[in-house]
C-alpha cells in the first residue's frame, strides 16, 4: 500500500543543513578527548614532581611557586574542558544546541588563552575547536531561528570558570594541605 506524502522543501533543506553539523561536532569532541587526555598526562606528571610540596614548600623559591602555579592552571583547564564535554553530552536533537554551547565557547577560548605558553599545541587545537562550535552554534540558530543573549551566556560562561576555580583551588588544598592556594594563584 502506497501512502500520499507531501514534500515540504524547506524540511528537506533543513535536514540537509542539520545533517552537516553532526561531522563537525563529532570532530570537534574528538579534539576535545585529545586535548583532555593530553592534559590529564600533563597534569599527572605536574602531581607527581609536586608531590614533595606536600611536606617541604619554599614560598620564597620562585619555581616551587611556578610549579605549582602551572599545575593549578593545567588542572583548572582540564577541568573546564571536562565541564564543557559533559556539556556538549547533553547535545540531543538540533533545538538544544543554541541552549548548550554558546556559553562553552568563551569557556574554550579562555582556556586556550591561558594555556597559550604554557602547552602550545593544546591552546592552537582548543582554538581551532571553538571555530567549529561557534560556526555549529550560528548553523544551528539559524535553521532553529533561536536568538542569542550574549550577556547572558558571558555571564553563564563567567559563572562556570569562577565555580571550576574554586573546585581547584578545593582539590589542590586538598592535596597540599599545608598551602594557601587562594593566596598562592592571586600574586
């Protein structure tokens, strides 16, 4: 049995569209584990040279601070990053891009800014992804007609970086119990 179907053009075009985007978030999430796992190893490596810290700390001593220093940003990075991942996991149908990654982009962006001298290639990749998601964000938004709130997703994106510092700062108090992390990471 034959059943009467009528075509509606522009639901073909959209579908066409919608069906672009899904290679370039799925590249830009594959980027996105490299980068994390590159940190993860990076951040590994930085615990364990600093794990001496724990008992013996020089605050006077320049690279003792630099050490430190580096592995609470590389941790803050890695965190964002995991952040913005369980994020983009939340991605299921085309109407809830608009909602989930605007707010990731400045979050990506400062993130790359931060790790610019410290691991090049990571800050270039990161880079690199948050292109492909503002260009899947505007794509979207387009065939979804969502506006955006700028303010508010720099204000959502201000709000997420200040919660994983403090999750840091929580986790390497933790770990370094005789330091003061908050005085530490603000000179």
């Amino acid at each position: 049995m034959l059943v009467k179907y009528d075509e509606n053009p522009l639901e073909i075009k959209n579908i066409s569209h919608t069906v672009t985007l899904v290679p370039r978030l799925e590249y830009s999430v594959n980027l996105l584990d490299e980068m994390i796992e590159i940190l993860n190893g990076r951040q590994s490596e930085l615990k364990e040279t600093n794990q001496d810290f724990r008992f013996d700390f020089d605050e006077s001593d320049k690279s003792q601070v630099d050490s430190l220093k580096l592995e609470f940003l590389v941790l803050f990075s890695l965190d964002v990053l995991l952040e913005i991942k369980n994020r983009m996991k939340r991605i299921s149908h085309l109407g809830n891009i608009p909602e989930v990654l605007p707010s990731s982009i400045p979050m990506i962006r400062t993130v790359s800014a931060q790790l610019f001298d410290v691991v090049p290639m990571c800050s270039q990749k990161l880079s690199e992804i948050s292109v492909h998601l503002g260009s899947i964000v505007l794509d979207s938004a387009a065939l979804t007609t969502a506006r955006f709130d700028f303010s508010r997703s720099n204000n959502e994106s201000a709000d997420l970086l200040n919660e994983v510092k403090l999750m840091v700062h929580s986790k390497l108090s933790k770990q370094y119990p005789n330091l003061d992390f908050f005085k530490l990471c603000n000179t």
